[in-house]
C-alpha cells in the first residue's frame, strides 16, 4: 500500500523529549509521518504514546527537539493552532455534541450564515449539504441528515468526526483508540474510512491495543517503549509477535 | 444502503418519538377538554370559549413564561438559575421606587422609563455575577445561583425595607393591566420577548452553541467556542427575563413586592421540565417551556374556576411534572437515543 504515499513526508520530528519534572516521558524520538500514509503507534500503557500525540497536536510543548510540519519547523501554543495548521486530533469520545445534527457538528464553530429579511441566521441546509459531501467522501451516506447525531451508529459517528477535520483541511490526522468500543461490523467500518483517508493523501497516526487492526489497516509500525522508539516495521516486514516483543522489551 | 436500515420497530418507534415530542400540546388538550366538561357538567357554563376567562388564563401564564425563558436558555446550555425568582423580587421593588422618585421631579413618562431601565440593569448584576461563578470560577450551577438566591432576596428586602413598595406613576400600571385593542398589555410585552428569545435560540450562533454547550461542553470548547462568554450571557438573559417580569408584576398589582417571584421559580423550573427539555441540558424549545406555562395557568386558573381547594393545584401540578418525566423516560428507552452504558 506504501505505493500511495508520497515521499514527501508532512509530518517529522527529530530529538523530541519530554520530562514532567524528573520523569522522562519522551527521550530523543525521530518520527516520520508521509502523506497518504497511515503509521500505528504501538507500545504498553507508559510508553509515551499519548505523550508524543499531545506535542504533535500542541497540547504539549516537547522540552527539547523540533517538529517539522509540510516542511517547515513549527512549535504550536496551543491544539487550536494546531488545527488551525490541520493537525487534527480523533478524540475517543468523538468531540461531537449529540444533540446537534451532521451540519452542526461539523461546522461547530465555524457556522454559515445567511439572511432571513435583515436578520443574520445560520444556514442550517447548507451546512446540512455540505457537512453530507464532507462525509459522502468517506463513502459513508445518510438517509436523514436533520436529526441529531446521537441517532447515528458508532462508525456513522466516527464518520462525522473524521468528515470534519477533512472538511476543514486537515493534513494529518491522530486517531486514538478509533475501533474501542465499537462493535465489529463498525469497527470494520472504520477501518475503511482509514483506508479512505490514505487516498486522499492524509496522513495518519493510529493507535491501538489492538494489532490485527494495525497490520490490517497501517503501512508501518513504531513501537514505543518507556519513552523511546523500540523499533520500526513496515507491515509487510513485521510480524505480531515481533512486534509484541518490541514492547514488552524481551 | 440508508433505507436497507430503516425496519419496521424503527419506523415504529418513530411514530411513538413524535407522539412523546407532542406530550406536552397533549396534556394541554386534555386538560382543557377535562376542564371544558367539568364545568358545563357541574355549572353549565364554558370554560375555555371564554373571552374573559382566555384573557385571564394568559395573563397568568406571563409570569412563569417570563421567568421560564431565561430558564429554558440556561436549562439547555445544561445548568439552571434558581436566583431568577428573588432577581425578579428585586426588579420589582427597584422599579417602583425609582418611578416613583424620578417621576415625582421629572413627570410621569421619565419615571416609568428611569423605572424600567434601573430595574433591567440592577437585575445583570447577579446575572453577571452568576455567570461569572459558573463560567469562570466553575461552580455548580445549583449552588452558585443558590447562594445568588439569598443575596438577591436579601437586597430586594433591605433595597423596600422590609415591605412592599406602593405605586403611584400610572403608567406602569398601564403596563400591568392595560389593554391594547383587547389584549393585556402584559401579553403584548410577553410576545414580544417570546419572539426575541426564539430567534436567539433557533437562528443565532449563541442559540446554536447554547445547545452545543448543553449536548457537549468539552467539543465545544474544542470547536474553538468561547464557552465562557457565551455561558455569562446567558446567566444574564435569565436574570433580564425576570427583571422583564418583575416590573410587570410591580405594574399588575401596583406595587414592588420583594418576594414577587418566589412561588415562580419552581414554576419557571416547571414550565420547561413539562415543555419537553432535559435537566441534563442539551434540549428544550421556548414553544414547549410556553405550552409548559399555559399547562400550568390553566390549572392553577381552572381550580380556581372550578371553586376547587387551591391547594389542589399544587398538587396537580406536581402529578404532571411527574408524568411528563415519566413519559420523556419512556420515550428514552423505546425511542432511537442510546442507552446508559
């Protein structure tokens, strides 16, 4: 699948460490995330997989290190600057308020307007039609797009989550934990939608528990281990009990 | 591949989720209808084709659907101000004193408008104030406007000294029991902010993050909403709306009372739990928190018509909260929304 990624990478880091007073979550990490290509994440609880999201999505700022970004070395004060650039991070509650329809959560924040006489009003059909466009291109297709997403399926969510940030341009996308606590034929569903956003040139950074869904969905695998790169696989290199050995360190 | 997920309990349970949706027009039906035959049964007079008993029930139900907007808004954004009652209090007694000495030097029209404005803007200070603890500082909303509940309360009594303040600028008593080709000027008033409070809440951006804030506070932060202003804000709608209605209650009955709204605030709590909306935010409509008042004002009304013990209206209005949660529960379980985890 590696054929669909560009070389150009969009996302690196070198030397990144990250220490909360004397502990040391994150020790010289070289990362490198190209477009359209989809690296899981692996490693045990600790590991620092969280850690390293944080500072690539702005959370955090690394203690030392660079993160270069389309090229460029940025440093982001913030998630929201981070997003802004279109690092978007796939929280595992979805970030997604149930009670708004599609078109709401999707342009949350950002709404359209229009005018009713002289009065400012949100435009809640094209935001409804845009938010469908947004979700159609990861094939995932609606009947009722007015009612509020709490009514949808768990993968139908994840769709509207992942819509969004292609809606707004993401370049490189974190999804944490995307297939927990869905049920299999979503969790499938999802899978999909990954394998959608690799043909759109996005990048992806995807971590799981879980590894059939790493080698089924991902063109390599970084495995952490108490702060540092244990290893580094592509898929087709790898195999689980490698991988297993990486981080449990044997 | 949509339609191939629509079956048959799903279509069913579609038709029992607009059913339950309609629970409170329902209830308002039925009421009037039961109203309706006790009366010609045991007076053989009409109650509901009734000019004057029309005009009544509206009039009454101005007060809660006042005090319930303001309500309604902070309900869905997923808190609730029990300081509106005593901030009404409040707006009542500033309204008539404040009319009452600017009109004595400046004439009746200046006192009516000094009148009104000090009352609207005393009333955003525990507004502000409100806002600012739960915003801001991230108080509950339940204890914040709990203890916002006894400083309104104690400032609205010490503000008249310990009684009620007496009226003497006709105008604001215009407001309160005048007419305009037939309708109460109360009512006009009421409409007036009913309007202004549904465009707010059903076309605005602060209307759409007040649901947002409701649905879920942490993507709305995400989203890059200023949760914090928009939530200030509406702690001082809640506190206008009742300042609103608390100098129309100093106009009804000619005279700023301190405890004005204090039997309102469950009332106001009432109208909107009845008209549909969750205590754990998120939904709510201004029609449904208004059918939610009418509901109220026809019984407390219609008891009162029907020359039944007042204290039965309590009681009654307190069966109907019940069934309507009842309902919305039922509603839960069968209809199309996810079940606890």
């Amino acid at each position: 699948m590696s054929d669909v990624a560009s070389d150009a990478p969009v996302l690196e880091t070198y030397g990144i460490s990250k220490r909360f007073g004397g502990v040391h979550a994150l020790e010289r990490v070289n990362f490198t995330l190209r477009a359209g290509e989809v690296v899981a994440l692996a490693g045990d609880n600790g590991a620092g997989k969280s850690t390293f999201t944080k500072i690539i999505s702005g959370v955090f700022q690394p203690s030392e290190g660079e993160i270069r970004y389309r090229g460029r070395r940025v440093s982001f004060d913030g998630p929201q600057a981070a997003r802004t650039q279109g690092i978007e991070t796939i929280y595992q509650d979805l970030a997604l308020a149930d009670n708004l329809d599609i078109g709401g959560n999707v342009f949350l924040g950002r709404e359209l307007k229009t005018k009713f006489l002289f009065l400012p009003r949100i435009d809640r059909r094209r935001m409804r039609e845009e938010a469908a466009k947004a979700i159609a291109v990861l094939d995932v297709h609606l009947d009722r797009l007015d009612r509020p997403v709490r009514a949808l399926s768990g993968g139908q969510r994840q769709a509207v989550a992942i819509g969004r940030a292609i809606h707004w341009d993401a370049r490189v996308l974190i999804m944490d934990e995307p297939t927990a606590a869905l049920g299999v034929p979503e969790q499938r569903k999802v899978m999909d939608l990954i394998r959608s956003l690799k043909t759109k040139g996005i990048g992806v950074i995807f971590i799981s528990h879980n590894l059939a869904d790493m080698f089924a969905v991902s063109d390599r695998i970084v495995v952490l281990r108490r702060g540092v790169v244990a290893g580094e696989r592509m898929v087709g290199d790898a195999d689980p009990e490698e991988i297993v050995r990486l981080m449990v360190g044997q | 591949m949509a339609s191939a997920t629509i079956d048959k309990p799903a279509r069913w349970r579609g038709t029992l989720g607009v059913l339950a949706s309609a629970r409170a027009w329902i209830f308002l039906f039925v009421l009037l209808v039961v109203f309706e035959l006790w009366s010609q049964i045991a007076y053989g007079t009409t109650f509901v084709f009734s000019a004057f008993n029309l005009r009544s029930v509206s009039v009454f139900a101005v007060a809660p659907v006042l005090l319930g907007l303001g309500q309604t808004l902070v309900i869905i954004s997923g808190g609730i101000d029990l300081s509106v009652g005593f901030t009404m209090g409040l707006a009542a007694v500033i309204a008539a004193q404040v009319a009452n000495d600017v009109g004595a030097s400046a004439g009746v029209g200046v006192g009516l408008v000094a009148g009104i404005v000090a009352a609207l803007a005393a009333t955003l200070i525990p507004g502000w104030v409100n806002g600012l603890l739960i915003a801001r500082l991230r108080v509950p909303p339940f204890i914040g406007t709990l203890g916002m509940y006894g400083v309104a309360r104690g400032a609205a009594y010490l503000f008249a000294n310990g009684t009620t303040v007496p009226v003497n600028n006709p105008w604001l008593t215009f407001l309160g029991n005048g007419r305009i080709l037939g309708v109460p000027v109360v009512v006009i008033i009421a409409l007036i902010v009913v309007l202004l409070v549904h465009y707010l809440l059903s076309e605005t951006l602060f209307g759409q993050y007040t649901y947002a804030i409701g649905g879920n506070r942490q993507a709305t932060l995400r989203a890059g909403v200023n949760v914090r202003r928009v939530t200030i804000l509406l702690y001082m709608l809640s506190a206008l709306t009742a300042g609103v209605d608390g100098i129309l209650y100093t106009g009804r009955f000619a005279a700023g009372a301190p405890q004005a709204g204090e039997p309102l605030l469950l009332d106001s709590i009432a109208a909107v739990v009845i008209g549909g909306a969750s205590l754990f935010g998120g939904s709510g409509t201004v029609m449904g928190t208004i059918i939610g008042a009418l509901i109220i004002a026809v019984i407390q009304y219609g008891l009162v018509f029907l020359d039944v013990e007042p204290f039965w209206q309590f009681i009654a209005v307190g069966l109907v909260i019940i069934v309507s949660v009842l309902v919305d529960q039922s509603q839960k379980r069968l209809g199309g929304g996810r079940q606890d985890e």
